[in-house]
C-alpha cells in the first residue's frame, strides 16, 4: 500500500464542497451574508451549535465550513469563507394568497434574539421566494413584493424558469427576488436558487473593493503630484539638494508601499469575487423578457463603473510604485556618480600630496644624512684627538676631513637600505 498523501481526502472531497440540495415549490428563503474576521468566525461557528443545541441536535462538527440542519419549521444552511460567513434559512411556503398581500419571509420562523446576535457585519441580506408558475406573476406581485421602477426579469435554466428582482433594500433591510420555477427537478432547482444567492453575494463582496479605490484615488493623487514636483526638482538639483530630495522620495516610497499593501489584497479579492459574479450569471443561462432588463444587463450597466475603478486604482498604484522605483534609482545612480567623482578627486588629491611627502622626504633625508654626517666625524675628531697621545699620525682636522666623505657615504647607504626595507618589503 503505499503511503498516503496527508491532503488527500481534504483535496478529493474539495469538488463536493458546498453542495446544492434538491428544492421543492413553494419555498421562502433569507440569505444573510456576515463579514467576519478570524475571532468572528469561530464565533459564528459557536453560534451554530448553540442553535443545534437549542433543538437538542448534535453540534456541527469542530473545524466544519459548511453545516446543514433540519430544525423542523425551517431549515439553515452555514457556510463559512474567506472574508465571511453565509447564513441561509429555507422554509415551506403558503403561497395560496400569494397576490393578496406580502409572502411570508423564512426569517419569520427563525428566533429573533438568537438572529440578532449573529457575529460580524452584515453585508447582504436577501429574501427570495420560489413560486410555482406564471400564475402568481401580476400587477400585486409588482406591488407587495418588487419595486416597478427598477425591475429586473429574465428567463433563466434556458427558459425553464423566470426571475424578478429589483436590486433594492426595503424597509426590512432585504433585497428581494421571485423565482418562478416551473416544473425544474428539485435537483435542478437547488444548483439554480445557490446561484442566484450567490450572484447577490459576490456582488456585494465584489464592491468592498469600491470605497479602497476611492480612498486610494486621494493618497494616489497626492503622491504623483509630489512625484511629478520630486522629479522637476532633480532636474535642477544641485548637490547641497540631493541629501533633501532623497529623503522625501524615500518618504513618498514609504506612503506609495503602504497604500499598496493596505489595498492589493482587496482589490486582488474584488477582482476575484467580479470574476465568480460573472461565471454565476453565466450559470443560470438566462435570456430576454419582453421589455425587461436582464441580470446581465443590469450588472454590465451598474456595476463596469465600480469594476474599472477598483481595476483602474490597482493599475495606478502599480504604476506609482514602479515610477517611485524610477526615479528613486535615477537619483542615487546621480547621487552615486557625484560620489565617484568626489572620490576620484579626492584620490588625485591624495595623489598630489603623496608626490609633495615624497619629495619632502627626500629632503629630509639629505639633511638627516648631513646632520648624521656633522654628529659622526665630530666624534671621528675628538677621538683623533686622543689618539695623538699614542701617535696617531694625522692631525684631527685632517683625520675629520677625510672620514666626511665615508661617514656621509656610509650613512646614505644605510638610509637606502632602510627605506627599501620598509617600502618595498
């Protein structure tokens, strides 16, 4: 047998990660997207099991990111992601006087208390009602449900089913949807009503990226205003200025890295999230109904404004970051090239003083061998002098006169050697 892979099961079960379940019409849902940091996660997991075991049901299981239970009057599906938590609560619904006044929303059933202290902040709410067939479709659907002036319909699962929306918050908080289903296969319907669900929540996810991007637009602003004044300033610099517009490009470096790594993930998540919006819309197939705007139509019209800022600002700051790098490395190889020079000069100089100690040093070797000289035939003198007693010859004037030149021989051969000794080794 061999050995296991530690990933396996976790990696093979990825592909049945949150499932849809089969459906049955008619069918009341509140979808509630929450967004949650780490410590809210696990809080909302918590919240979880405190609901199963207010049912006397077994709690979901430790480390679980996807729970389903049947509490009876209603069901709940929870969902943990990445950035938060999705809270689905499904019920029968009464739909036999369905145009006589407002349907009844799965929330209904659900404890208040226990929904009002659901962890995190919401991002999303969404009731969507799953009505049989065409015959619930007219003016009182219009009126108890949607809102006229900003209808959205289309056919949807290749025309299999029609949806209505108008992409608006109510008094309740929730946004709305009809789905007429038809005679879809349970199954069917279940992968239809998780995409429209989803196609509300990336939408939602998606704009968390807007009001970075327009934060970023300020500081980007600013920051290639201060480049564009940074890189006039060099063109003029001279070198007293650089040790100042080095620092505040190193300080305008500073604030463009910040803001980028404050905002890159966002926008890398937005652009993620408009990317599932798109493939959700794809998934329910839909196509035109007389006279209505389609989903498609409606996020192509609504949401390209916010889907090119976010995209725009991630391109800005990428392009900021690199012009800083630019003129940042112009300004040192300048400021590294004047150093050069500097050095050279310096060097030559060095140079200059070098050849001034040599000549210096050869004069003073002269008159230390002269002065050598003077000291040595002095005592060459006075021991002639002594010497007169045994009788020596010369007289010590004469004996000095000639000891001068070897004496001043001797001492500058002396001196030679020991200046090759101790610079040339």
């Amino acid at each position: 047998m061999q050995t296991q892979h530690p990933q396996r099961v976790a990696l093979h079960n990825e592909v049945h990660a949150r499932p849809p379940e089969a459906m049955d019409v008619p069918l009341s849902i509140s979808h509630v997207v929450m967004v949650c940091d780490a410590a809210q996660r696990e809080a909302s997991w918590a919240h979880m099991a405190t609901l199963a075991r207010d049912h006397h049901l077994a709690p979901p299981d430790a480390g679980s990111t996807h729970v389903r239970l049947d509490l009876g009057p209603y069901r709940v599906r929870w969902e943990m992601h990445t950035e938060f938590v999705t809270w689905t609560f499904m019920r029968r619904l009464n739909a036999d006087n369905f145009g006589e006044r407002e349907p009844e929303a799965a929330l209904d059933a659900v404890p208040k208390t226990w929904f009002a202290a659901l962890p995190g902040l919401c991002l999303a709410n969404l009731h969507l009602w799953v009505l049989p067939s065409k015959a619930f479709v007219s003016g009182s659907l219009v009126k108890h449900v949607l809102y006229e002036d900003t209808l959205v319909a289309s056919t949807v699962a290749d025309g299999f089913s029609e949806v209505y929306t108008d992409f608006a918050v109510h008094a309740d908080g929730f946004s709305r949807m009809v789905l007429l289903a038809g005679g879809m296969a349970p199954r069917r319907l279940g992968r239809l009503v998780q995409s429209l669900l989803e196609i509300e929540t990336y939408r939602m996810a998606a704009l968390l990226g807007l009001p970075a991007a327009r934060e970023a637009s300020l500081v980007l602003a600013s920051a290639e205003r201060e480049l564009a004044d940074l890189a006039q300033a060099i063109r003029s610099a001279t070198r007293d200025d650089e040790p100042l517009l080095l620092d505040r490009l190193t300080r305008l470096a500073g604030a463009v890295e910040s803001q980028h790594a404050a905002t890159h993930s966002r926008f890398s998540a937005s652009a993620a999230y408009f990317e599932l919006l798109d493939k959700r819309i794809a998934d329910i197939g839909e196509s035109r109904l007389a006279g209505m705007q389609t989903i498609r139509e409606f996020m192509d019209r609504r949401l390209s404004p916010a889907r090119s800022t976010c995209a725009w600002s991630a391109r800005r700051q990428d392009a900021l970051s690199q012009r800083v790098s630019r003129i940042s490395n112009l300004l040192r190889t300048r400021v590294e090239i004047e150093q050069q020079q500097s050095s050279q000069a310096l060097l030559a100089t060095m140079n200059s003083r070098q050849d001034i100690q040599i000549k210096l040093q050869s004069t003073v070797e002269g008159l230390s061998v002269a002065a050598i000289t003077y000291y040595i035939v002095g005592l060459v003198s006075y021991l002639a002098k002594g010497a007169q007693h045994w009788g020596w010859p010369w007289s010590p004037e004469m004996t000095a006169a000639v000891a001068i030149p070897v004496v001043a021989a001797g001492v500058w051969w002396s001196l030679r050697r020991l200046h090759q000794r101790v610079f040339h080794g």
